[in-house]
C-alpha cells in the first residue's frame, strides 16, 4: 500500500493498493493538475 497525504494540512488524500512505481503514477495522475503541481516533497519508506 501507499499512502498520499497532505502533511501541513494533516489530510489524508489517497491510499493506492500497490507500491508499484508505473500504478502509483498512473493513479496520481488522477490528481488535478493544480495538486499535482503543488507537490514540494516525495518520502519513500521501504
């Protein structure tokens, strides 16, 4: 699983059923692009 998460505002935005690089692309590409374009940091906890 991976978990999409706005930390500054404390809002979970999205839980995506894999940790597949292509999936979860895929998936956020979903996002309006106003979010997408708001991302500032990625963490990746394997």
């Amino acid at each position: 699983m991976s978990v999409v998460s706005d930390l500054e505002r404390g809002i979970l935005l999205e839980v995506i059923d894999s940790h597949k690089q292509g999936e979860i692309i895929e998936l956020l590409k979903q996002q309006p692009l106003e979010i997408r374009q708001s991302v500032k940091e990625v963490s990746v906890d394997m």
